[in-house]
C-alpha cells in the first residue's frame, strides 16, 4: 500500500527508549526550577504511558518511571520487548548521576543533545527527532534519487494513490511520508478536501456553523489564502469563495478513497522548502553563464549557484528553510560547525516572513559563514550580478 505503520511494537519501543533519555535528564538535574523538573517528569511519563497497552499504562506511575531508569529499563518498555538487551540497561547511577547509555542512546534516536541537557518540550522535540529521521532515511540514497525523492515530496504532496504509484516507480513504498487523507478530521469540508494555491498540501477546515467552514492553509494564510466554504444543493463539490490575494481557483477532492497526502511533518520540513528551491531552480533556468546544482555534496546545502558571467565567476551556496520560528531556526543553525570556505551559507527564508529577518540576522551576527535573506531576494540578487549590476 506504500505505507509504513507507525503504531508497530518497534516503533512503541523507540518512544519509550526516547522519553526514557529525557526523564532521566530531567531527574538528575537539581540545578534548575523544581516544578520545571516536575513538568519535564510528567511530559516524559505521558509519552512513556502512550507507548504502552491501555491496562499496563494505567499502572505507569512517577515511582514505576524513576525505579526503572534505576535498576533497569524493562518494566518500563512496551508488550513484545521482553527479549531486549536494553531491559537491563540502567540510565540513572545510585547516586542519581546520568549513566554514558542515555548519550549513546539519545543518539540512536536521533535526539539533539541540547533537547536533553536542556527542557524541550516533547512536542517540540518530537518534530525534531522527526526532521532527522526524514533526512536520515532518503541521504542512504543514491544522489539521483535523492534529488527525485526530494522533488516529488515538493510538487506532489497529496495525490491519489494510484497518481502516485505511477510517479514514485520503484521507490514508492520504501518511506512512510504519505497518510489516507480520510484519517484527516482538520481538512475535511461537508466530505471535501481543498489543496492550497501555493503548496498543495490540504488546508484546514474549521466550521462556522449553518455549514459554513472557514478554509486557509496555516503557513500561507497571511500571502491569502483563506475561503469561505459553503454548502450546495446535491452532490458536487462545495462552493469556495476566496478572501485573499492568494484566494485563486481550488479544485476541491473527496475526503475518502484512495486519496494520500504527505504528513505534516514532512510538509514542514521537506515541501515547503522544497517548493522554494525549485522555484528558485526554475527562476534562474536558461540563463547563459549561469549553472545551478540541486543538493550538491550529499546534501550538505540544497542548491549551488554558480555564475561566470559577465565579469567574475561568482557562486552561492543555499539551504531553504520554511521554519514557523525564526528563534528556533536561530538555535538550530547555530549549532552547526562552520563550513569552510570562501562563500558563505546563504539561509533562504519565504518571501512572506521578510520582517522577521533582522532578528534572524541579529542572532546569526557572529556567523560570518552564514548570509541571510528571501527567496525572492535572492533570485534579485542572482540576476543583477549576471546583468552585471552588482
């Protein structure tokens, strides 16, 4: 069916091995604010207890969590481990001190290090465990289908199954990035579903009442795109009625059958960026003396721009980013090693987000290896040089 199950005995285990790490963390630290290390306890025993049946869930209590990251991870691992070599793994010493496990295994998992020394809420360091596992999984490919990977998630986030059978070829079924758009309340319109003009992917249906939904797509909503839902008489597709500059044509489909969208986090964290690089591939296409390489080095950066005309050769190393949060984009860029070399990275941001550039750029100011600016800004930027205006 090209799905992957995330709900299987693995992926219960990698959960609880995760909330493991972070309770630990959180109960040897006696530094911070008590009732904060109470709140990271109680997230922690809340995702720990989501792993597990409801019955042995329910008998998952703070003293069952702290016993277990002392004397040893097995009562604290779902039905189906029994046989796991980490169900003697201790994560806390007698003294309360972090064991070396909880760094190895935070690894394995994919969990930054700043998410554990530091109060992350689970949420936010969920999607970040996700982000890393999504790139993790398609950077074993080879570089061409890499790049095929990368622009089919951009151009074809929601589509019926059998579409996307024909597109992906031998390498649909290998990743769990596409959801029945059926199992998806939020976007469901009167049993309809709307893609946004701009990246496709289903926008969030709210009801007004009498009928009425309210229909706009959360990271495009300020560009435009809004509508208004309304009911028909018979069996076609509701009415639209657009309220933004974005608010073009929508072709609506049923919330049913065989209908799948990419999930949310990989529209977050590879569509929408995605659709940003390739535009910014499209806009500068056909130029003379101009060359653009898509995900060059294994993917270190998203696009290298390179121009040898008219005067000097000039390039631009670019990685697009589609965060919510520039503060959060702050922290996760500053955490990277400089890359080295003449030209520095240049951080892409979509074009609707221009005013919160001076704080990004205020945060990064002691990164010389790292420019800042739109998407559109840069595209400007790219062609001035090759008419020889910079």
């Amino acid at each position: 069916m090209g799905l992957v199950e995330r709900n299987t005995p693995r992926w219960r285990r990698d959960l609880a091995l995760t909330a493991c790490c972070a309770a630990a963390v959180a109960e040897a630290d006696r530094t911070g604010d008590p009732g904060q290390r109470a709140a990271r306890l109680i997230d922690c025993l809340g995702v720990l207890r989501s792993a597990h049946d409801a019955g042995v869930a329910a008998a998952l209590d703070m003293g069952v969590l702290r016993r277990g990251l002392r004397r040893g991870l097995a009562p604290l691992l779902p039905a189906g481990s029994d046989d796991d070599p980490l169900g003697e793994m201790r994560l806390l010493d007698e003294d309360s001190l972090l064991c070396d496990a909880v760094e190895d295994l935070g690894r394995e998992h994919l969990v930054p290090q700043q998410a554990l020394m530091e109060y992350w809420p689970w949420a936010r360091l969920r999607a970040e465990q996700e982000e890393r596992q999504l790139y993790s999984e398609i950077r074993r490919l080879p570089p061409d289908d890499y790049a095929r990977v990368r622009e089919l998630l951009a151009s074809d986030p929601v589509a019926e199954q059998g579409v996307l059978w024909e597109k992906w070829g031998g390498l649909w079924g290998r990743f769990g990035f596409f959801e029945p758009v059926s199992s998806w309340p939020w976007c469901n319109a009167a049993g309809w579903c709307f893609p946004c003009p701009t990246c496709v992917w289903p926008m969030r249906a709210q009801s007004a009442g009498d009928g009425v939904f309210v229909v706009s797509c959360d990271a495009h909503l300020l560009e435009g795109a809004q509508y208004t839902c309304r009911p028909v008489r018979g069996r076609g597709a509701p009415v639209l009625e657009g309220g933004g500059g974005l608010a073009g044509l929508v072709e609506g489909f049923p919330a049913a059958g065989d209908y799948l969208a990419v999930s949310r986090t990989v529209w977050r964290y590879l569509t929408l960026p995605g659709r940003m690089e390739f535009a910014i591939r499209d806009a500068l296409t056909g130029i003379a003396g101009l060359d653009v390489l898509m995900y060059p080095n294994s993917d270190r950066y998203d696009l290298h721009i390179t121009a040898v005309d008219p005067l000097v050769a000039k390039g631009w190393r670019v990685d697009a980013k589609a965060w919510r949060s520039f503060g959060a984009l702050a922290d996760a860029l500053l955490e990277r090693p400089a890359m080295g070399g003449a030209v520095p990275l240049t951080i892409v941001v979509p074009h609707r987000q221009r005013s919160d550039l001076p704080l990004l750029r205020a945060r990064l100011a002691g990164r010389p290896d790292f420019e800042v600016m739109t998407d559109k800004a840069l595209v400007a930027e790219v062609l001035r040089w090759c008419r020889g205006e910079s």
